[in-house]
C-alpha cells in the first residue's frame, strides 16, 4: 500500500532550528502529531513514523514505529518547496528504508558561450559567474559531427582558473572517446557525449566516470529514448536537444516537449537520479514549457545575453519563469 505525502504540510510546521553552512540549509521540525496510527496486517495498531534526510538530491524515508510519545523528526539539507511531494512511501515496510525522488528537481540556468565575446572568453566566464548561473556549457564542436567548428580542451583550460562555476562540455564530435580525458584535465566536471556519437556507449560513460567526472548524454531531435533507457543507472543527466545540434540561435521545437516529459516518467518510475537538461532555443517564451514537461537543467545561449538589462536579470528571470512552471 502507497501513499503521496504532501510537503506543504510542513510548511505549517514550525521550525524549531536552523542552521546554515555555505551551500546547504539544515531545518528541523519536531511535531508530535506527526505520527499517525496505522493498522498493521498482524491487527496491532502502532505509531509510525517518518523519518526524513537528504541524501545526495533525495530524500531518505525510514519508515519506523514508535511510542506515541516520541516527538517525530523531519530533517533536510535541502529546500523543501511547499508545492514538492514525496511519493511511494510505504508505511508499512518499517524497519526499512525507501529512497524516493523529489518529483520537482531545482531550476538551474546554464549559459551557452557561444554568444559571447571569444577574444575575451576568461572575462566572460567571470561576468557570467558573477550573473548567478549555476555552471557553464561549452559547446565543442568538430565540423565532424556537426557542421561547425568552435574550440577544444585548451581554451576550456585557460578559462578554467578564472571561476570557480561547474562547467560541461557538451562534446558535438565525433569519437569522443579519443579525447574524453582532456576535458577532464581542462577542469570540466560533466561531460557531455552523443548517443549518436558512440557505438558503445555503456564503455563510453564508464570511462568518463571512471576519470572523475560526472557522465551524461546527449538525444538529437530524432533519437528515441530506448537508446538510454538501459544505461539511466550510470548517467547524472540527460540532455534533450530542442533543436538540432551545431549553431545557436536556432527556433525552439516544443515538440521535445513530450520527449521531456515520458523521459521524466521513465527516470521517476526507476527512481533514478537524474537531471534532465534542455538546450536550443530556450528564452523567456520557450523555459516554461520545457520546465513544465519536466526538464530542470535549461541552456540558453542567444536569449540571455540579449537581455537589455544584462547578465543577472536574464538569469533571475530565466530561473523564476521555469521555476513557476514547474508542475505542483
């Protein structure tokens, strides 16, 4: 037997304590009426309760019995939304632990650089750091692949010591593997491959895990998600491409949309942990859409350096506008 447990229960709450490092948010709440009575199959009626703990961008249920009197524990190292939910929690497996997903994942706003200034890349890393995104993309390009050229793994490298912001590369190449290292070495800690790069692409992303580095891959337009359904165990996050691949500036197709969303089904069902991403075309018009069908990583090159009012008003405004439409 399941049941959904809204969040914004906790919301009503009131948190006794909290206390803050430099990238979490611990918040404890104590409620004895949280504990509620469940009949169990054996006919004895006990209080169980929920006890919850981040773990690594989930949520560790551990469903125990207890005395009435004990005052049950809600823990967090990560914002809880009013309007999250935790789903697929079984009261009845006490004694036991559930990992279960938040059904809404945080809003990151990446920036592509391929709009900006090259002869002064370094400046712009800074410039976009200092803009609130929460890592940079780089689009590598080969003329292979796609029919463009851009940079490789030295100028990542010369702009590496500039910022401390994640970046990935997003390989556009053909034969990534060849030089899968070099990104590495060049300070990127995701790498993104072409499913339609690699024949093995099991191998592909081990290797890339295997150097320290978080893996992920990328779907063209036409590419069906059977082609990562076998390998979402290994993968930190899957990029849908929302146009096809070489040159910015392209037209959003929101036909992707429903790419996101029965991708986001397939991650949930599993219980992976997995961030979709999103790139091509993304702008103010287009972020609502691909949020709400499920995507949480979205890449805008184009649209946000054209914001008149600079870097940092694009990037709140990206944020806020995916982060409403987010399903509740």
């Amino acid at each position: 037997q399941k049941f959904s447990l809204d969040l914004s229960f906790f919301a009503q709450m009131l948190p006794v304590t909290t206390s803050a490092t430099s990238s979490d948010v611990t918040t404890r709440w104590f409620s004895s009426s949280f504990a509620g009575r469940n009949n169990f199959q054996d006919g004895a009626s006990r209080v169980t309760t929920l006890f919850f703990r981040h773990l690594d961008k989930q949520i560790v249920v551990d469903s125990r019995t207890c005395d009435e009197h004990d005052a049950p524990i809600v823990e967090s190292t990560y914002p809880l939304a009013s309007d999250s939910k935790i789903v697929n929690v079984d009261p009845f497996r006490h004694s036991s632990q559930t990992t279960v997903t938040y059904m809404n994942r945080p809003i990151e706003i990446v920036p592509s650089v391929l709009p900006a200034d090259f002869s002064r890349l370094g400046e712009e890393c800074v410039a976009l750091e200092a803009a609130g995104v929460d890592r940079i993309q780089w689009d590598v390009m080969d003329g292979n692949f796609v029919p463009n050229l851009t940079f490789g793994p030295d100028v990542i490298a010369s702009c590496r010591e500039h910022v401390d912001v994640m970046f990935e590369a997003h390989l556009m190449v053909a034969n990534p593997d060849e030089l899968l290292h070099t990104y590495v070495d060049a300070g990127c800690q995701m790498v993104i491959v072409h499913v339609e790069t690699t024949p093995h692409l099991h191998r592909t992303l081990g290797r890339i895990r295997d150097l320290g580095c978080r893996p992920s891959a990328a779907l063209n337009p036409s590419t069906p998600l059977d082609s990562v359904s076998h390998v979402l165990d290994m993968l930190d996050m899957v990029l849908v491409m929302t146009v096809n691949p070489g040159f910015g500036g392209q037209a959003y197709i929101n036909k992707m949309e429903s790419k996101v969303s029965a991708l986001r089904s397939l991650i949930s069902e599993r219980g992976f942990d997995v961030d979709i991403e999103v790139d091509g075309g993304i702008s103010s018009s287009t972020i609502s859409g691909a949020a709400a069908a499920g995507a949480n990583v979205l890449v805008s090159g184009s649209a946000l350096y054209n914001y008149d009012e600079g870097l940092d008003h694009g990037v709140r405004e990206l944020r806020r506008i995916a982060t409403e439409a987010q399903p509740g």
